[in-house]
C-alpha cells in the first residue's frame, strides 16, 4: 500500500519515524513520512491507500478530523502518554503485529461527535463534556510539572483527578438523549465516543466508536466516593475497581450546561480558558462511519 504517515517527533519519548518507516516498508509498503511540526495538512493532499498517526490522542484528533473529509482509511499507532484511542481499538503491544494488520485494510466505521453551540460549531473524536473532566483538561500545566506534583504524568493526572472531585461544586444541568430527558444536578457531564477519559479512566467500558451512538455519563455526588476510592486505588496500587456509572446511550444529545461550567472538547478547553458566563443550549449529533479505521 501506499502509505502517509504522520509522526508527532514529540510523542513517546522521541520515538524515531524512521524506525516506523521501516517497520513499515519491511512489510511491503511504499511510505511518505512528514512531522507533525511540518505542513503535515498538505501532505495529506497526496494519494495514498492509507494515512497512519504515529503519536498520541491530540495527534490522533488532528489527523483524523483532516482524514475524515478526504474518506481515505487510517490508523494508528499510539505513543502517547494516555492513548485512549489506541487502548479503545485496542491496538496494543508490538508495533509489528499491528502493522501486519493493515494487509487488506479489513477497515471498520468510526464516529464523530458533531457539536453546535451558541459560539460556534466543532467536532470530536474522544468526548465533550463539562465539569471535573473539563477542570482537569484546564490543569495541563499544573499535573505536567513534576515539582508541583511527584510521580509520571498519568499519576499526577489521577492525582488531582482525585482533587477535583472534591472540590468540584454539582451543578443543574438539562440533559436529553434522543428525546428523554435526564435532567438533574451533576460534578461531570461527558459525552464519549471511544472508553477512556482524561489518565486512562473507563468512564464507558462498554462503549464502541463504530456503533453509530455515544455514551453520556452523568455523574453525581452519589457516584464520587466511590470514583474517588477508584482513583485512589489506581495511584496506590495501579489498578482499581471502576464504579458503575449512569450512562445513557444515543445519537442526539442535548445538553443545556449551567453558567460557571468549564467545558472541553477533547484535550482542550472549549470555547476558551474560562467557565461559560450564562447558561447555554449545546446540540450533540452522531456523524456515523465518518472514519475508517484499520486496526
């Protein structure tokens, strides 16, 4: 096949995209590599059979939503510090074996979430939510200092994960999935489209990127000891039972989020850095198979 990849250099500790290219074209592939801190975009211009993101979920965010307007297959390989996408495709282990997966691109439909607000129209690949999730997306600077909080980025993320939850205030929000409501007071609205939140939580275990719906979890005061005793776990012993949460599941969300609130829209604050002043009405819609995913 003729493959584009693009390689984030800065993901997985430097991992080289020459390696990767040579992995590659061992297995029989013509490869076109730019970096991301390149003009990547015009590179996807070019003819190929199939585009593969070399890098972790913010690298994955980009590639996927310039690739989802061309109808070109892609992959991943995930190198990141969280990888969500990755775990939740579950492309894990030698880079070989997945690679070796390309051959007939057996290709499998991949949703996006298509959102419009009061400032302005986005997508996104992971989720949208509001709340504790949101407040951690804001804390980049803080968990990625190691003077600030000790141990590897996924622990200091849990860490003040952790924190949040505590401090975080529940708030009135309006929730309808197609058509029923689930109103109610809440520390965290998400709408996933892949399993894993923010340090590798399974907010949506069960949930499938390709099933043309996303999961939205609401969780209240009721759920946060149980989710703070999770984190807890996960710090201490790097495993934890995860607690059950209310998840409602379909292809049109409406959510009408409470002034204060922070959002995010995958790894980044949205609309900007600060909580929304005023309440406002957010329409979530499924884009079914907008991707093809070989994995």
């Amino acid at each position: 096949m003729r493959i584009t990849l693009v390689h984030n250099p800065n993901a997985g500790g430097g991992v080289d995209a020459k390696e990767l290219k040579s992995l590659m074209e061992d297995a029989g592939h013509k490869v076109r590599t730019v970096s991301t801190a390149k003009a990547w975009r015009k590179a996807l211009r070019k003819r190929a059979d199939l585009v593969v993101a070399a890098g972790g979920d913010g690298t994955f965010h980009d590639v996927a939503l310039e690739v989802a307007e061309t109808g070109v297959p892609m992959s991943v390989l995930p190198l990141g510090t969280a990888n969500n996408v990755g775990k939740t495709l579950e492309i894990l282990g030698d880079a070989r074996r997945a690679i070796a997966k390309w051959d007939g691109l057996r290709a499998k439909p991949f949703d996006l979430g298509r959102i419009s607000a009061p400032w302005g129209n986005a997508a996104f690949i992971e989720s949208f939510g509001g709340g504790a999730f949101a407040s951690l997306v804001g804390s980049g600077q803080h968990i990625d200092s190691p003077s600030v909080l000790l141990g590897r980025q996924t622990d200091r993320a849990l860490y003040h994960l952790g924190e949040l939850l505590a401090e975080e205030k529940e708030r009135s929000w309006s929730v309808s999935v197609d058509g029923q409501p689930h109103d109610g007071r809440y520390l965290a609205v998400e709408v996933l489209n892949i399993r894993f939140a923010g340090p590798n939580v399974p907010l949506a275990p069960d949930a499938d990127p390709g099933d043309g719906q996303m999961e939205v979890v609401l969780m209240g005061s009721d759920q946060c000891l149980a989710m703070q005793n999770y984190i807890a776990d996960r710090v201490r012993l790097a495993a934890g039972t995860m607690p059950a949460l209310p998840i409602a599941r379909g292809r049109e969300i409406q959510l009408v989020a409470p002034a204060g609130a922070r959002l995010h829209l995958d790894d980044k604050l949205w609309p900007d850095d600060e909580p929304i002043p005023r309440r406002a009405k957010i329409t979530i819609r499924v884009e079914a198979g907008r991707l093809q995913i070989v994995s």
